[in-house]
C-alpha cells in the first residue's frame, strides 16, 4: 500500500502509533512528532528540509569510522558526562517537517547534575492553529511531564526516587542509576542504545569538530513497534534512523561543553514514492525532526526548589509511568506495590 503524506489516514496511523508505542519513543520525541501530525498542509511552506538543514551529512567529514561496541561507549559516556558532569543550561531549538510545512519551537534546558536527577526542559512551538507546550522537570525524586496540545493537558509523572530499590539487584545494561535515565536527554540517548545499531565517525559542524553517532532501528524493535500498534505499514513519522553530533572538544569562547550533545535529528525510512525516485531523498529517507541545543554554558548548581513542578492543573489527573519504566528491567511489581505508586 502507497502512503500519501498527504493523506489524513496516514496521518491518524501516525499519531495511533506513536501514542500506542509511546514506551519506545522518549517523551519529547512523542510530542514532537503529535504535533507535526496535527499540521495541515500548506502551499506556501517548506516541503523538505533544504541543503543547510538537511543534517550532518553536508558537512566535511573526516575519515575515520569507529566500530558498533566503541560508538556505544561513546554515547555511554555522553550520557554519564550528563548526569555526572557538572550543572548547566542551554536554549533548544527544535524543527519538524510534515504534511509540506515546517513547524519550529523554542524552549531552554537546565540541569544541576553531579548525580542529581534535577532537571527542566522546557518547548514551546507554534504550528498556526495553536500554542503547544512541553515540560520534563525533575526534582530527583519526581519527575513530571507535562503536556499542552491544541489545548488538550496530558501530565505523567515517575517516581524516580524509588526505581533504584525497585530493581534493586537487576543487572544493568549501562552503569547508570535507573533514577537518572528518566526524562530529557538521558532518557532519550539511553533509548537510542537500546533500540538502535550505532555507528560513529568524526565530523566538522559549523567548523567545530564533533562526533556523529548515527543509529539504524533494529529489526526486533521495528517489528515489535508494529505489532504493538496493530499495524502492517510504517508510518513516515516513525523514525527509523538517529543522528547525533556530540561536542568533541570544549567550545573555545567558554571552555566547556566537551562530550555533550549539540544536535539530534531523527530521519524516517527512505523514501518510495515516484516524486522521490530522482532525488537523493529516495535513499536518505525524509529528516523528520531536528533538534539543536546551543549556547551551552556552566552554572552553580541551582536550588532543589528550583525543580519542583508547580502543579497548576488541578483538575487533570495525571498517570504514574514508574511501573512502565521498571519493567524495561524485566521487573514485575506486585499488585501491593502498584497500589503504592497511585498514592
């Protein structure tokens, strides 16, 4: 069956598997691509990306390919440089292209680290028919996620302060505390290691030389995201391929960010259609998402109260996602425990 990205089936296939499969896409993607499903088609806007934007690919890559085991334990260690290095914030920038528009939001990122948990990502975008907003904030006991889309107001929250006990004993497939893999960038790269056969090469961006660690869907993980969402044909908004630049050497103006991520892009399945045949996007595939976090700069760690989510929907009642990420562990709750985590 032909997929017309146009076609507003599609487009609820899209959005029915991203929400039935949300487990296997970290929370800011999920919104993300909900949003861009949610854009009409408009004559005016951008149909692709254009050759600047079109990802890392563009730029002069240097010639030195590192194997599958080295790429993940460079991404370990990008991980590990985020939770245990030291407190910093950022501005985030993300772009979605869909349905022949281009929808772009802005927010900030802010995080005390040395082994915290304390965290605040907050995403703002606009896609002409509304406001929609996103916010990942952690104290390091509970992390919440709150979501505003055309006015509808989702918020989830974990109980990061207890995942440690929970699996207490449970191998660990990274030498990170469960605790600090939930919510924002940890969570997302940690997804990647999990989902996706990586690869890295060096690369020069904007002039600055970077790691690129780029990630292909495993085959079990495709089939098992279909399965769950009872559907035979991938939708264009599931990304299949990752792409990460990671700062190789500290910035040269601030002397900081070295082996932090500095742009994410997430690419769909190459493209099949006839308009694609001729175009280099036929073998690439279609960049879905793009995410920039620039301006990096270290700060003192910020109070405790600082990361404190302030309720202000009252009337919503939010879902309690601490089961789900314990049984990424292969943990099984009780129902006496389950029954502690609605409190």
């Amino acid at each position: 069956m032909k997929i017309d990205r146009h076609s507003p089936r599609n487009q609820f296939d899209a959005v029915k598997l991203i929400v039935t499969t949300a487990t296997t896409l970290p929370l800011l993607v999920l919104f993300l691509a909900i949003v861009g499903a949610r854009a009409a088609p408009s004559a005016n806007a951008q149909e692709n990306p254009t050759q600047t934007d079109r990802g890392l690919q563009q730029e002069n890559k240097r010639s030195d390919s590192i194997t599958q085991s080295q790429a993940n334990s460079l991404l370990q260690r990008v991980i590990q440089t985020l939770v245990h290095g030291p407190a910093f914030d950022a501005k985030v920038r993300e772009t979605v292209w869909t349905g022949g528009r281009q929808v772009v939001g802005v927010g900030t990122y802010e995080q005390a680290g040395l082994g915290s948990g304390r965290y605040n990502l907050q995403v703002t975008m606009h896609d002409g028919d509304g406001k929609h907003r996103l916010q990942q904030i952690s104290d390091g006991r509970l992390a919440w996620t709150r979501s505003e889309i055309a006015g509808n107001v989702s918020l989830r929250r974990v109980d990061v302060g207890r995942l440690d006990q929970w699996v207490q004993g449970v191998p660990m497939s990274l030498p990170i505390a469960p605790r600090l893999q939930v919510g924002a960038w940890a969570e997302m790269l940690t997804s990647f290691l999990r989902d996706y056969q990586l690869q890295v090469e060096g690369a020069h961006l904007k002039g600055q030389p970077v790691w690129v660690v780029t990630g292909q869907l495993t085959q079990q993980r495709r089939e098992q995201v279909l399965a769950e969402a009872g559907l035979e044909q991938w939708p264009m908004l599931f990304p299949t391929r990752v792409r990460v630049a990671v700062q190789s050497e500290p910035d040269s103006k601030t002397q900081f960010g070295a082996f932090l991520p500095i742009r994410i892009e997430f690419w769909s399945d190459p493209l099949r259609s006839v308009e694609a045949a001729e175009s280099k996007l036929s073998e690439e595939g279609r960049l879905i998402t793009l995410i920039e976090i620039y301006s990096l700069r270290p700060i003192s760690a910020p109070p405790v109260e600082r990361f404190r989510f302030e309720n202000q929907d009252a009337e919503v009642n939010f879902t309690n996602d601490t089961d789900r990420y314990i049984q990424q562990y292969g943990v099984q709750l009780t129902e006496r425990q389950r029954r502690q985590l609605r409190r």
